[in-house]
C-alpha cells in the first residue's frame, strides 16, 4: 500500500484536479485495460443529440475516483476505515465501470452481458490489474469483484459506489450537465460531503442537507428526461441496437463479412467470458465496424449503419390511440425481415418508474437533531408529494424512414 | 437563400446556444461529409495529458459559426455585407475545417497534405456539398473554396476566417480551455465584437478595447505553451508521425498487412485528390487501424501502435548540451532503421517563433479616438516588449523507451 | 422616444452586460432616484448570514430591465408591441423597485407603507423622473404608475413584470444566487425566452419548455427556504422590525433624541406621501440612525440597535409543543415592556403557502403542439404533486439573547 | 488554542466555503471591530462605474483568511510552522484590513493616516481583539501588530500576507473580477499553491509554475488599468477627496455644522489614535456625513456632496500638451478657492510604475530542477520583457462641471 513520493495530478475540467497519492491508483490508471476507457465514450446516443457530449468513461472514472477521494475528508469514512478499507474504497470507485464495452446498453441488450459482471471478471482475471492488486494483497482483486457485484460482503462501500446517492452519480450528473451544456447537474457536492455520516454500518445524512439532496435528486430527474432520455438520443441508441442484432442474426447464419473484421465480434458471442477478446471490443473497433457494416453486402447492415454514420435520424412518436393508425402504415411500408429490424417499440416508463420511485427519497436516511434515523420522504414534502405521483411513462415507437 | 422558418437551435456548453436561421446552413450541419467532423477529435495528442480534451472539429466548427453569426451584429459587417456576402462569411466559418481528416499533424507532415486545399477541393467536389451550395448560385462553391484558400478575393472575409484575431482562433482558444480545464483560455469575446469595426477593407478595433486584445493574446499565449506544446502531448503527436511513417513505407513495400483494412489509406497515398476516398479517414477508420497495426506483423509497427493504444509515453529531453551524450546513448540502443522509426528531433520554435512575431500585435490595426489607424505594437506597452522579446525556442528529443 | 446615437452598455457580473439604447432609459439611470437605489441594499437580514449578498436594488433594478430588453427578441412581443408599448414595458421593468426605502419590508411592516404606491406616488410626482418621461408624451408617468400598481389597464406588460415567472423574479433568483454562492438559483434565461409566446393577451410558454419552467420554481422554492427564509436571516429581520417599532413609539411620545437626524423619520410617520422626505431614507440615512441609536439615551434603543451592528443574532426555536416552557421561561425573564420589544412570534407559512400553491404551476400556462392551452400543473407531474403537498409551515419564536 | 468542536463554514461565493476550525478565529470574526468591517466598501470610486463591486471588506477578510488557511496544505508550511505560527498566520491574515475606515484612500490622503498603523493600534488596544488575542498568550497582539507593520520579525509570514504574491492579492483580484465581472481576474489558485515552496525562510515557486505565475501578474496588470484606475473610478475617487479637503478646512475654520454629526470626525483629526473613534468611522457614519454634506450651509461642500451622491461625475482629461487651453479655461471658470476645491491634477504613473517594476516578477523566486533559486525575471520571457518596458503613466486632469 505504497504512497507516492509525491502526490499526482490530472487536470480536470470539473474538479481543477484529480488527486492521487497511492501507487496502485497511479499504476492502474496507466494499465492497458483502464487506458482502453478513453476509447469508449460515456453517452452513446445523447452526443448525436447534445453535441458537447464526447467524453469517455476514462474522465468519468477518474471523477468517480476523485469523489470518494474527497468522500475520504468525511470524518466518519476518515475514521470509520482502516488503510485496506479505504484502499478498496478508492479502487472499486476507479475501476467501477472497467466492464463497459462500446456502446454499452445496446450490446448489453442485444449480447445479454451485464458490464458488472464482465468487470468483475476483468478485475480478478485480467493479468495488469490483477498483479497489481496482488501486491497489495491476494484477496484484494477478488474483493473489488464482490464490490461490484454487490454480494454484501463490503456493504458500506458498495452503498458509497452503488446506491440513491453514490460517488458513480455524483460525478456523472455533473460530468455530463459540464458536457452537454445543460442547465440543470448543479449538485452541491461540498454540503453533501459535509452532512454525510455514518450510523450502524448505514450511509445517512443530517437533516441540514435535506435541501441539497433534494436539489441532487431533481437535478437527476431533469437530466434524466431532458438529456439521457431526450427522443433523438434514443432514436440512436434504437439504431445501434438493430445494427447490434442484425450483426448477430448475420454472425449466427455464418454470414460471410469479408474483409471486415469480425472475428472479436463472433468471439464475444461464443465465449463471452474471454477477457482478452472482450477488452478489443472499444469504440475504435465497433466504429471501425460500423463503418465497415456501411459498405457491408446486406442491405439491411448496410442502410442501418448509414442511418447511424450520416444522422439520418429515425422517426418517432408516442404509441398512443391517435398515432395507432399512423404507426400500423409505416410497419406496412416494410416487409417482415426489414420490421424487425427498422421499426421498434419502447417504453421507457418502467426503468425510469423503479428509478423514480426509488430516486424520491425511499432509500435516503435522514439523521435527525436528536441523532435518530428518518426517511427523506418523510422528512421533504418535495420528495415525499415526488413519490406519491407515481409513474411517468412513455412509451415511443421508432422507425427508419425510408 | 431562404431563411428557416423557426431559427433552428444547438445546445452548446460554451455558448449556450448555436443559433440557425438559414436552410442550406441546417443543410450542411446535416450533411454526411460534415457529420463526419464528429468522428476526428480536434486535439489529437492533447487529449493524452488533457483528458478532458475528447472534442471534437464538429462542435468546433459549430463554434467557429456561431461567432461569425455574431459578428453580424457588428454595425460595419451588417450593413456593409450584402445577402450573399454575409452568407458567404457564414458557409466558410462552418467549413473551414472539412478538409480535415483524423490527426491532421502527423497525416500533413508525413502524406505531404494540406486541409486548407482538402477543403477547397470537397466544397466544389463533393456531391452533397456542391448540391447544397449550388442552390444559392453557381459560383458559391467555388467562392468559399477561394475563401479558404486564402486568394484574395474576398479579402475581408478572409481576414475574419483567418489572420491574428479571427472567428476560428477565438472559437478554439475558449473550447480548449474549457474542454482541458485550463485557466487560461478565458477570452471577452462580447467586447471584442463591440470594438470591431471596418475601415477600407481591413478589420481594425477601437483602442478602447485594447485590454480584451492584450488579454486575447497572452491567453493565446499560454494555451500554446502550456496545453499545445505540452511535452508529453507532443511526444504522442511524434508517436503518432512515426506510425503514420513507417505504415507508409510498408505500403510503398508492398507489405501484406492480412485482415487490416488498407485500402482507403493506400488509395489516399495514390490519389490525394480522390475525395470520396479521403473522407473515409476519420477516427474511427484511423483508429480501427491502430488496433489493427498493433497486431500486425511487423514488429517496428506493433510496437508503435502499441505505445499510442497504452500510453506507453515516449521519453523527451531537450536537445541542449549537456544531454548529448544521453541522446546519443539512446540513439546507440537502437539499430539504424529503429533509429528512424523509435527516436525523433523536433523544434518548436520555427512555428512558434513566426507565430510570436505576429502574435505581438504586428498585424492588428487599432483605431484612435480620432480614426486614425495605429499597430496594436505601438499602442500597447504589453505587445511593443513582447515583439522585442524574440524567439522562444525549445528543440526536443523524442524516443521510444525500450 | 429618442435612441442614443450609440448603444451604451454597463458591465454587469451576470449578463456581461446591460445594453442601452433609449436616451430615456439613459436619462432615467443617471437620476438622483434611481442612483439612490444603489444606496439600498437588496437583501437586509441575508446578509448577516450569507456575507457575499451586499448588492444593491439598483444592480438588481438594472438586471430587471435588460432581462425585459431581452424579452423584446420574443417575436410575439417584438411584433405585438408599438414603439409606446416596448417603452413602457422597459421604463416599467427599469423603475419597478424605485418605492423602496431602506429596509424595506421591517418599515413596511411597522410604518404601514408599500413600496408599489410609493414607487407609482415618484414616478408621477418626482420632479426628475417626471419631467424625463413627459418628453415621451403626457400620459407616460401615469401609465408606468398604473403598471406598478396593477390597475389592469395593460394587463400583458403587468404580466411580464410581475407574475409567476416574470423579469422581476428572473433577475434576483439569479443575481441572488450568485451574491450568496447558494447553488440552486441557476435559471434556463435563453430557453424560457425561446419558449415564450403571447396568446390573447397572455403570456404562454410551449410545452417544450416544461423542464426549464420546473427548474425554475424549484430553484426558487430552495431560494425561499434556503436562503430568504434562513432562520438566522429572519431572526435579523426581527430586530429591524423592533428597532422600528421603538424608534415609531419614541417619536410618537415625543422623546428627545438629541443630536440624531430623526426629522426625515418624523416626517415620513406625518405625512407619508412627502417624496421628496421619503427618497432621503435611504440605507446611508437609516444606517446613521444606528449607529445614532446605539448610542442613544433609551436602553431599548440603544440594546437593539447594538444587537444588529455588532451581531448579537437572536435566539430562535421552533414555536412548538416541546418549546413553550422554553419560550415562557425567556418571556418571563422580561418585564412587559421589553417583551413587546425583546421577543416575536413569526410565521413564514401564510406567505409562503400563498406564493408555493401559486409556485407549483397554478397560473402557469403551457401550450401544445396543437395551440391548444393547458395548465402548468396538468401538463407537470412534479408541480401538480407539489401543488397537492399543500402547506410547508413554520412558525418561529425569536428572542433577544441577555 | 482552543479546536472548534465542529468546523464551521460561511458560504461564499468564491470559494464554497470559508473553514474554520479555531475558537479565536470564530471569535475574531464575530467581534464588534470585525464585524464593522462589513460597513466598509472594499472598493470606492470603482462601484460607481462597476455596479456590481458593492462588496465590504469584511468578505474580503474572509476570503484571505480562507487562502491563507488553504496555504497551510503546502508542506513546507504545514511541517514548518508550529502551532503558535500557524494560528500567527491565520490571525494576521483575517486582521490584515482591521484598520481601515471608510473611503480609505481619500481619508488616507487628506487626514494623513495608515491603514497598517491604525490596524495594528486597534489590535493592540481594542478590548474586544485584544482580549481574544491574549487567550493565545501574552505577545500574541504585539506579534500580530509587528507582522502587519512589517518591522520584520516574522519574515516569512510578513511575505505570505504581503509581497509580490500574497494571500491578500490573491483573494482581491479574484473577488473584485467576480464582483465587477471583469473577465480578466482569474487566477489558478490551486496551481499556484502546489508549486509554491519555502527556502531558506523564503517563499519561492517551482519553475513549472511559471505560467501560473505569468497569469497572475498580467491578470493583475489588467484589473489595475481596466478597473482600479479607470478613469471615472478615479474622478470619484478626487470627489471624495475633495470632500474630505473642504470638511477639514471647515473644521479647521470651527465651521458651524448645525445637525451633522461632526464630532467623531473633529475627534479623529484631533487625536488619530483614538482608537474608540476611529472605528465608527465607517460607510454607514461617513455616508450619514455625506447625506448632511449635501444640504450643508457651505456651498462649496454641498456642491461636492451633491456631485458625489447623485452621479454627478466630474470631467477629466490628460494633461497633454493639447489640452493645456482647455484645463486652462477650466480653471479660470472657477475662483481661487473653487479651484482648490473643483479641480485636480492626479498622475497615476508613481504608484503604477513602482508596481509595475516589481510586478514583473522582480522579486518572485523561481526554483529550479536543481533546486537552485533564479528570478522570474530570468525565467520568463514575457516577464523579462515588461520589466524592460519601463513607465505607463498617465496625468489626469480632472474638473467639477459647472
């Protein structure tokens, strides 16, 4: 658990500096699998829309570092862990989304991988992270894995790097309000940090910073509606999809891609679990693909990739009673094949629902003058009127237009 | 000419809004050989120390017109344009930079291209640009084509789209900095467009606003030195040249790169002027190619692309005496033909100095309280000691570490 | 209804800067009532908390006129307003807080005045301000009075100026924000102006511009309750207010004050409508008496005057069940005259129950993609659950410290 | 030296918070003398042409204290201060403006005072400060006293609170940029804090700092000529002193003021270091002098008040060959007396050019890679240049207009 002879810095466009006092931090950074995050962006459909948003999760995972740092200045986190607990702490935060892949939720979707789940596969089995965790000890990679697969076993960390209100979210509502140049991310990180306590194992806050968690939870629902689930961004993440299933369906049918490079691709589908495979599979390979796909033999590849390439943005419109008509004529326009891959139907209601539900205060401890324990809900009339309201869903039907 | 019928508009970070009111504006935003801008990243070995710095030449170029949008706000350009004036001056801001392709720098120097007469030739070449400006006149095309190119034809226009104080610089140096998090890139555009005027042809600023210029320069300035210049971001941009020279001269060997998809670079070497060619160049295929390359059989190219993928920094020292022996030690460790491929001697100076002496105020015209025109050098004591001030110089030595 | 022959602009920390182009509104800035504004603070007792907030009515009175001049690029109000009308919205925006006096809402409280009749009782009365807009025609001074008193005769500037969402409350969430530092008053300016149309006379804004209208209220319902109601604030106010009300039964026993300036007070308790007295009550005048006060022969007085310039923050609990033996107890260590003056019971519910049922979207229209109108609260899942939420209470009990 | 149980913060807009974690710090801050301190402007003449600089020095104090206590995390402090010297520091840093009054510069220049003198009189021998400061031990006042007189004692904090680069600079430039919305007064704080070392009692900057450095200086350049000397700053600025000249000659003359409150006025021309006196001499009571002044029976002293509180601003012009007719008409326009009394001649070259000098980086160390020490002069091209550049000086005439 060797400290740097002198601390390190990265500028940062949100935080002035990204700090880093332990080697492993730095050593991890400059390790092949981490640098490979820069060469996968952090929105996938949103930049199409917002055109500021080109960041990678190589930026968000170094602010996600840089949050539980500062999280470290907490005088219950300060206290409350040893030199190995805080180790773990800060490294889960930095490695928390090494299991991303390119265009993440359309292959999660279209592939059924789950990014925690190739992290943790990546952390204790990938050669670079893995020696550089045993030197700190043997356990240790595998402790990060359980982290991210949020077995229970380290359950204050993974709530500080998984829960209502984490160092993963705190960063990345920021980061892409920065980005996008939307109004809205301003998040009162410093009070935060300030009210932040710990009881029983449990993350809570006192109730003097009811107002900015509040703030943060609407901040996150305006950048939810606004900018992650804004109808162009989605058309794209749409697009993507049908271009990730017809790439699979043409794979499965031994399709012949020519000179396009394929093979990491059919790898991946075989043998998901093979890390070295997974970790050629960035934004460089898939784009390359793309492009590749838009010369590619079959017309559907063909004209999916296109629409994708030259923002020959896909129609789309609220599946409701009054466009049912309008809806059936443009599914008659396409044959059977092409329906399956140029018309789709989402509804973006039931994530967002659990999210809302959950956003609003349900899980959120609030510590009382008196030292007892609250739920936000029942201590902000905002939070509490927000969950009542119950679900905001749309449901939208997407379409390439011919 | 026809005018949108609602002003059409683009979330931007730096500026809050992109503004469009004119249809073949919104045209060539959409068009396929300008979305592409969004797949070559404006700052190439920048964004290795800055890793913020993932933008890209689309947003930049977004900027580059929405500044020239503003200055129609200035009394002498409004009225002393004309329709087809003013939408020349936008058009040319907007594709001033579509003759890029991906890592222009090394590309440039090593394939001996030009962006300025890239662009010309995609302007009166490419179908879909050349259909868009011929609906205004015939000779449209051909006229921004002359703008970028610098002819003289239009020389005011020219002026404002390139010379010391022009909309593409104040566009870039704000974006950097805000992009990398520098401090230094602040610029007080709303009073250099306050103080602009036109006297004979020739831009020139009321002395009132000699401040904002000083300040614009100095910002100039440090954003070179400490972000452009930046020793480790050069280092990548030699990395880069190295990969880009030694896949040239295994093209002119007829080296048989497998599976790597070759075709586009090898046609662009044959043919500069093919231009449906040359815009398949982006990021994404450059980049499919570094992946590729650090796969491929020849060892020199493997390890090159490696060191770009993996951040494996080249070491740099300067070129001064007392490094001597060390440079040619390190020279020593390598055979000749890795000699020419694993080490480097680059100045920064030559540019740099050309650039200082202008920098300086020698080509900015300040106009007094009673018309007459003066140098920005003899009006400001900051720029008059500056000009004096000579050359900064920094020659580097650049080397693969074995 | 003259232009300047040259815009003139003001620096402003917000907006870059307040633009200029009516030699009224020139004329108007520059008038020894509407300087005075400088000398009257913004906000009373927030300062004492949040010590950044020291700006003055006048910045704020010049935010509310160039956000009204921005409005004007609206092009229902662009093409809906004559020459008069434009005039008469930004004369109306520029002078809307020109009533105030010093501290205003303890001497409104306590001296039964209000700054609305005040204002409309100058801008007709005042010989400076009358005479400038009797250049503009005979009526002017009315009409801007008329606006400021809400009589209906120009319902749609009415409106703008004072409203829900109105160039009033625009300009001070912001501008108090950034003097504070709070984090929550940030405002979507550029998009609720898009977003604004006028149908019938009334002003609308289109559905797309929901987010930045709920953005809005919520920044200033945390404004409220973070920052205007803070309890350390209020408890400032409260000593204003007795200090008012010692220093108004003083005089009306005909107490000797010596050598305090207290003749402008006394005659403003005679005779109110006196402008020439009232516009001489500025913060430098009231400030003196303080300071005189603190110094004067009455022990309240002179007690409560040093409370506020040394401070001596009032006690304050909540006005509840588990307090009232505290607060008896407090009470009792008083004799029945110091109670009067030493301890007050304040609720911030009535007023702010009033402002929130409004807040939360009553009177807020949205309109459709088809034209049609609807309510903020049917078209906004957070206000109309907000709206339900109904009151949020408080009622405080404040007491000098011995 | 008691430890705060809990930290305490004040919210500002600069920084997030202002920390404090020592009892006599939160004392210090709450004491009658500080306090009054938010009675003072920290700028004068420059809010009447910047109207959002209303800023006191009270949150100006703050800010030091606050850079002062941020310094503390550079090692060489952290490790070489011991406890005693730290809270030395911390103490003189928040102290460093306790001796100011009202409109210093005019006061300073009329009645012959120092703010430094005054300053280290009231923190010897105010009760409130100085029984705080005696809780510490016995010297601690007389400590604080010397390092504001700069006699020497404690070199090296002497240096941190007032040198080429000091906590005092650096807080007031960034605060006056935010207040004024001057673009130019950004300063890369925490660079400048990371680079800053101390040898050999010396504060010295690692030469990688230098850009840093370069900024600072010229940011300071630019808030000099762009806001602190801009002229009609300045012709308020020669008002006020104006106004000082004839209440002193009056008082002089045992001129009969009638209800003004003139006696602590009188008291500290009589006996300067009655410090009792001195510190109600602040906005609140000179601003009452003020508002007296305007309607004094001397005519030539309500003129100069009326000018002042009602924008009224006094002519001004170089006194240049050219204009010697025209200062010469001026003059005869008033007699002997107006003209002591309505005209200046103030040259702001003497003070400018000494800063000038030494802002150039004379007396800033650079350390190099070696460690040995060298000056920003030899360092840094641009610096180096502007050393040489030698005088900007200006002579300005300035005029009441009749």
């Amino acid at each position: 658990m060797e400290k740097l002879k002198k601390q390190q810095v990265y500028k940062d466009p949100l935080y002035g500096y990204i700090h880093v006092d332990d080697l492993v931090i730095k050593d991890l950074i400059n390790s092949a699998p981490f640098q490979r995050l820069r060469r996968i962006r952090h929105l996938s459909g949103v930049q199409m829309v917002f055109h500021g948003a080109e960041h990678s999760r190589f930026s968000h995972s170094l602010g996600v570092y840089e949050i539980a740092n500062r999280f470290m200045a907490v005088p219950d986190l300060a206290e409350g862990f040893d030199t190995r607990q805080r180790l773990l702490f800060l490294v889960s935060a930095l490695l928390h989304d090494i299991g991303h892949g390119a265009y993440s939720h359309a292959f999660e979707d279209v592939f059924g991988m789950k990014h925690e789940v190739m992290g943790a596969a990546l952390i204790t089995g990938n050669k670079d992270i893995r020696t550089l965790l045993d030197r700190i000890d043997q356990g240790f990679a595998e402790d990060v894995a359980s982290i991210l697969l949020k077995e229970g076993r380290f359950a204050l960390i993974e709530q500080l790097i998984s829960s209502q209100l984490d160092v993963d979210r705190l960063d990345y509502l920021e980061r892409d309000a920065y980005f996008t140049g939307a109004a809205y991310g301003r998040i009162d990180l410093d009070r935060l940090i300030r009210v932040l306590h710990v009881r029983d194992g449990q993350v809570v806050f006192k109730h003097t910073g009811i107002h900015a968690i509040e703030n943060y939870l609407i901040a996150r629902y305006h950048m939810y509606w606004q900018v992650y689930y804004h109808p162009v961004a989605h058309a794209y993440e749409v697009n993507l999809e049908k271009i990730c299933l017809r790439a699979k369906d043409l794979i499965n049918q031994a399709f012949d891609f020519g000179k396009i490079d394929i093979d990491p691709l059919k790898r991946m589908m075989e043998e998901p679990r093979d890390i070295d495979n997974f970790i050629q599979l960035d934004d460089y390979y898939v784009n390359g693909l793309l492009v590749g796909f838009a010369k590619a033999n079959d017309r559907i590849l063909r004209l999916l990739a296109g629409d994708f390439l030259n923002r020959r943005i896909w129609g789309h419109m609220s599946d409701t009673k009054d466009n049912k008509a309008a809806i059936e004529a443009i599914k008659k326009g396409y044959d059977k094949e092409e329906q399956a891959y140029f018309t789709a139907c989402r509804t973006v209601e039931n994530s967002t629902y659990q999210n809302e539900e959950t956003y609003f205060g349900d899980k959120i401890y609030i510590m009382l003058d008196n030292g007892s324990l609250s739920s936000l809900r029942d201590q902000s009339k905002i939070m509490e009127s927000l969950t009542h309201a119950g679900t905001k869903s749309d449901t939208r039907f997407f379409y390439r237009k011919p």
